[in-house]
C-alpha cells in the first residue's frame, strides 16, 4: 500500500476549534470514560470512542447552522481520549489490591491522568510526519472515521446547495448498512445474550490441551478488512505459535491444581506465562520499530523546526495549514506545566512513606525521569501498533507489563541502595511507587496510541495538526476529571479482587480488574525475586527471530513480510479478539485479487478504476461494521452502569440465561458467517464500467 497522498478539499476558511463543539466534545468525554472505566474493570477491555462520537457529533452538530467536517473532526479527537485514557484502570487498582490505598485521592488522580495523557500528546507531535504522512500503516479506525465524516459533510452540503445527493447518499448507504446490521448483532450478542460473541472448542492430544478460537467481532471483521494480509498473516503466526506450540507444550509439561479442568489449566497457562512470551516479543519489536523509525522521526522534527523557525515570513504563509502543529513555544509551555503537575502529585505520594528529604527527592527525580523516557519510547511503539490494527485491539497492557518491568527494576536499584526494603513497609512503598510511575506510562501509552489515529483521520479529511494537539490536550484533562470518582464510585459500590472497602462484602461480585491484578503480582515478583524471566526472555527470542524472518522476506520479496510488532500481538492478545482480524484481512486479500480478475474481464483498460470502486465500497461497509459495534458499545455500557449502580442486574438487557449457551453459540456462528456473505456480496454488487468507475 502507497502512503496516502492529502489529496482532500482544502478548508482554511472552516472553523475546528469551536466553542460548543469543545462542550459537546466534553460531555461525550465524561459519559464514555465512566462507560469505558467499568467495562475495564469488568472484563479487561474498553472500546475507541472515535467513531461514536463522530457519529454523535454529526448528529447534533447537524441542527446549528454553519457545522462542518472540522468541527465535527475536533469533538470526535477531543471525545476520543475517554476511550484511551481509561486504560489506567489496567494499573491504578493495583495501589488498593496493596492496601497503599485506601481510595483514589481526586487530585493526584487527576493530575496523574492529565499529565500523562499531555505527554502522550506531545510525544506523537515528532511522530506525526513519519507515521501518518510518510507512512503506509492502514489506520484502520482512522480511516473509518474519515469516511464516516467526508460522507456525512458531502451529504449536507450538496443538500443545502440544491445539489443531487444520490451518489453520495449512496456511499451513506452503505456505511449505514453496515453500521445497522453490527449494531443489530452487537444487541443480541452483548445486550440479549441470544447469540454468542465468541466460541472455543476445547481439546486435548494426550496431556496436552489446546483451543480452536472463534470470534464473531464484526467491527474486528470490518477493521481486518482495512489493515492488509500482511499483519493478518502476522497476527495469525502469533496465534499459532501460542495456541499450538506454547499451550500444548506447557500443559503437557506442568500439572494443574486440583480439581481444575482442563480448558480452565490451559487458560491459566496462557494467561500467567505463554502472555509474557507476547510481552517479551513485543518489547523488542518495538524496540527494533523505533530504530527503523529513528530516521524519519528525525527528518520529521528537522522539518517541523524549520517550517516553525520561518514565523510569519512569507516561507510560513505559504505553509498548508495541515502541515502545522504546534509551536516549539506552546509545547514549551505545556511541557513545563506538565513537568510541574507531575513533581506535585509525585511529591504527594513519595513525601507520605516519611523517607529522608533527599531520598525523597531522588525518587521523584528518577520517577518523573523513568516516566518521561519510557513515554517517549511507549508513544512511538503505541502510534506504530494503533496504526497497525487499530486502537481497540493494539495491547496496552502489554505495554503496561514492560512498563512496571523497568519501573520496578530502577525502583529496585534505588531502594537497594537507599535501605527502602529493610522493613515491609518500605517495600510496599516501592511496589506502589513502582505502579504510580506505570501509571504515567500508561496514561501517555494510551493517549499516543489514539492520537495517531486521530491524526490519520485529520490528515484525510484536511484538519489542521495543531488543533487537533490542542482538542486531544482539552480532551485528556476533561477525562482525567472523571477518572477518580468513577473509580472510587465503583470501588464502594463492589470492590476489585482483594480489595474490598468493607467487610462483610461479597467477594465474587468484585470487579475483577485483571490487568491492574497481574502487574500488581510482577512488581511484587520483581521486589521478592519470585518472578520467573524466562518466558519473557524467550518472547525476546521469538521477536528476534520475526524480526529477522521480516528483514529476509521484505529484502527478496514484493509482496510478503511478517511485522514482527504484529506477531508478538498475536500470542499476547486473546485469540477470540484475533480471528476475526485474520478472517477480514484473508476475506479483503482474496476479494481483491477476485475483483482484479473480474475488472480484466469484464472492462479492459479499466481495471484500475473498477477495482477502486469496488474497495471503496468495501471501506464503507466495513466503517459501518466498526461503528455499529462501537455505538452499540457504548449503549450498552450505560445501560450497565445505570442498572448496577441503582441496585439492577449486570445484564439489564439479557433474555436467556446460561443453559441457551450451546444454542447461542450456534446461532452467533451461523450470523457471523451470514455476515461475510452479506459483505463479499455487498462489494461485488457494484457495476463493473468506466462511467460507474468514475461516478464511484
């Protein structure tokens, strides 16, 4: 794929950075944070708020007069950090689970949060021309936003000009579509239960025991479609090698715990080991993704200076406006007053464990410093995998394990030599001090991780960079505001996994917050010498080996490589999530090469031509597919939220109970395949001629 020339209407007369689509954008931002913070801590996983807020801004935008493209484009960056910044429900939990914490202090809570997501802000700034502009990474969630907002402004300019809409309505229709029948499916999936959203069929040979994974994600069938073979193929090489070499390898040699079954051993082992062979495989690809970056973010920043130090000359007035982000000044500014927010929440918490003033110090100094380095390095690795299959499924937690890693290992050498771990209570200190500067890491992970995606969408429909920066900065604090009390409203409400805030409490109603539980577990593995490094240093190996696969493949081919990034995703992320991204990526390969042939046949000398039209409507439906599911999402997230927190069930919506498993789970195969006819056939309904090609 060519990296995307900005060939989109310029807009320099439009206006993006509005008032009431900043207050739109705000409210959006504190509805789905408090949405996203109780799905994490429920089950592990948040959805991307980009593409419904889009979707909600159009909608309400519609009716002032004067809305357009940009304005919309700014509430859905703005609204699209509550959908990322929640994930410092993966490792804030932990400091209750240590009993450090009693609840989550609002001010360090916040300040934690919005200095962390400011930083991930300005770290992608030197990212942006390397990775959107000169880069050929699909974007997929970017993309779908992009189509979802140039269709939806053609529309309403074209009708407030008297113009014929049809064609464009056409293109609404089939974003429409595909939105409606995700969202009809997500309802019965998520919302009734009369289907299945997932399905494993377990199996041993001899002792050991592996799974065959089914997802019926069709936003994750929508987003394979848009992210290549390449990292579909990827993804599926991670998936193999962790469920039919890893797995089976290990619980052939290991024993389970009494009374546990097989299918629950297997999980465990994937969970608790075959997990850290993915982080090992993903820190050192993007370690590897850095170097290889290390030149174009150079030449990148190099261009920004000079565009930057032209000022008002007349070098600068004729620089697009989407080519400017912000000034060396403004980011100076909102550095420094970041620098600032971190030293006061990290002076709160360290000048509590009544440590020496300059062991104090040093342990701010270090934290603030291990936080920023770490950030930058996270930013690029973040941007690279969201660019590569989007923000929802890029891993974030495993960012996270190599994030405690390194905190924990330098709190580790600074403890040591302070004397910190002569007593327990200097050693809870240093676990917990080791999960605040994680807790940095992961708020810049999270928010570098959209911000590119964000970005990608701009860069299509002719945004101007530096606003944008500007709208995800307004974005990151708002959430950061929501973060606490949600956090404590749901701690009281039902406690996380050993942490309960009173007794007498159910213990099997807590949320479980599995991510925040695990890093909890590494760094007190790391401070107790418990941990077992092996399987990380294996998933090194591994990495190496993609890496060098990917060189040789790339060096003596045209067409074939294996992202290792993409690989080390495949072992980490659960495999139910993977499938559908492997189906899409294999079902838009195929249909391509099919609609190629079919073009050379049918319209000689047009194939080119024909065969876009055709994959513009397969981009169409397939944002439709992504929307839907990430609309239906977010209802049924709220619906949850009001239903437990006035005394209802976790399943408001629910209409079968868990004896309609079995049916359920061949009802939601039998609709997922019913989706992947409707979508081949819906891409090749399209006229193949050269009037048509063009129209389209």
């Amino acid at each position: 794929m060519k990296p995307q020339s900005n060939l989109t209407v310029n807009y320099p007369s439009m206006p993006e950075l509005t008032a009431r689509g900043m207050i739109l954008g705000a409210l959006i931002t504190v509805i789905f944070t408090a949405s996203n913070v109780y799905l994490g801590l429920k089950v592990g996983l948040t959805f991307s708020s980009s593409i419904p807020a889009a979707v909600i801004s159009m909608a309400i935008l519609r009716m002032f007069k004067h809305s357009n493209i940009l304005e919309n484009n700014m509430v859905q960056t703005q609204a699209s950090a509550a959908g990322t910044l929640s994930a410092i429900i993966f490792i804030l939990p932990g400091l209750l689970m240590l009993g450090y914490w009693q609840g989550f202090p609002f001010w360090q809570t916040l300040l934690l949060c919005a200095c962390g997501g400011s930083l991930g802000v300005l770290f992608t700034i030197p990212l942006r021309r390397a990775m959107v502009v000169n880069s050929d990474l699909p974007y997929p969630e970017g993309r779908a936003a992009a189509e979802i907002l140039k269709v939806g402004s053609e529309i309403r300019r074209e009708e407030a000009a008297g113009e014929d809409t049809s064609k464009k309505e056409t293109g609404m229709k089939d974003i429409v579509g595909g939105t409606a029948l995700a969202g009809l499916f997500s309802l019965c999936a998520n919302g009734f239960h009369v289907v299945s959203s997932e399905f494993s069929y377990w199996f041993s040979i001899g002792s050991a025991v592996t799974r065959i994974p089914l997802g019926f994600s069709t936003a994750l069938l929508g987003a394979g479609y848009l992210i290549g073979i390449a990292s579909g193929m990827a993804i599926l090489v991670g998936t193999l090698l962790a469920w039919y070499i890893f797995v089976p390898y290990l619980t052939s040699t290991l024993i389970p715990a009494d009374g546990q079954s097989a299918a629950a051993f297997a999980n465990a082992i994937w969970a608790q080991k075959v997990r850290f062979i993915g982080a090992g495989c993903i820190g050192i690809a993007a370690v590897w993704t850095l170097i290889r970056l290390a030149k174009p973010v150079v030449d990148g920043i190099k261009m920004s200076i000079n565009a930057l130090r032209a000022n008002d000359t007349e070098e600068k007035k004729a620089l697009h406006h989407t080519d400017i982000d912000m000034s060396p000044k403004s980011v100076s500014l909102v550095f420094l007053a970041i620098l600032i927010g971190l030293f006061i929440t990290f002076y709160a918490f360290v000048s509590n464990a009544g440590l020496s003033l300059s062991v104090t110090i040093m342990f701010i100094v270090v934290g603030i410093l291990v936080a920023i380095l770490m950030g930058f390095f996270v930013a690029a690795a973040c941007g690279y995998m969201a660019g590569l299959i989007g923000t929802s499924a890029s891993p974030i937690s495993g960012i996270g394990i190599l994030g405690i890693i390194i905190s924990s290992l330098v709190v580790l050498g600074i403890g040591s030599s302070a004397g910190v771990f002569a007593t327990l209570e200097g050693t809870q200190f240093a676990t917990a001090f080791a999960i605040f500067i994680t807790s940095v890491i992961v708020s810049i992970a999270s928010i570098s991780n959209d911000n590119l995606q964000d970005l990608k969408t701009g860069y299509i429909v002719g945004a101007t960079p530096w606003k944008q920066q500007v709208a995800l900065i307004l974005g990151s604090i708002i959430g950061s505001f929501a973060i606490a009390p949600v956090l404590n409203l749901l701690y009281q409400a039902y406690g996380f996994t050993g942490a309960l805030p009173r007794a007498g409490m159910d213990p099997t109603q807590a949320l479980a917050a599995p991510q925040a539980t695990l890093m909890t577990t590494i760094a007190q593995g790391i401070f107790s010498a418990s941990l077992d490094w092996n399987y990380i240093l294996f998933g090194v190996g591994v990495g190496i080996a993609a890496i060098i696969i990917d060189l040789i493949l790339t060096k003596n081919t045209k067409s074939l490589a294996l992202p290792p990034l993409a690989v080390g995703m495949g072992i980490y992320l659960p495999p139910t999530l993977e499938i559908p991204l492997v189906i899409g990526s294999v079902m838009g390969y195929f249909i391509h090469k099919s609609l190629k042939a079919r073009a050379a046949r049918r319209s000689p000398g047009h194939e080119e031509e024909d065969v876009e039209a055709c994959n513009h409507r397969g981009v169409l439906f397939a944002s439709g597919l992504i929307v839907g599911e990430s609309l239906m999402g977010v209802i049924i997230a709220l619906l949850i939220v009001v239903s437990v927190t006035s005394g209802g069930s976790e399943n408001p919506l629910a209409l079968v109970g868990k004896d309609f498993q079995s049916t359920a789970d061949i009802l939601g195969l039998l609709c997922f395949i019913a989706m992947i006819v409707i979508f081949v056939r819906h891409i090749f309904i399209t006229k193949f001629s050269p009037e048509d090609a063009e129209s389209k």
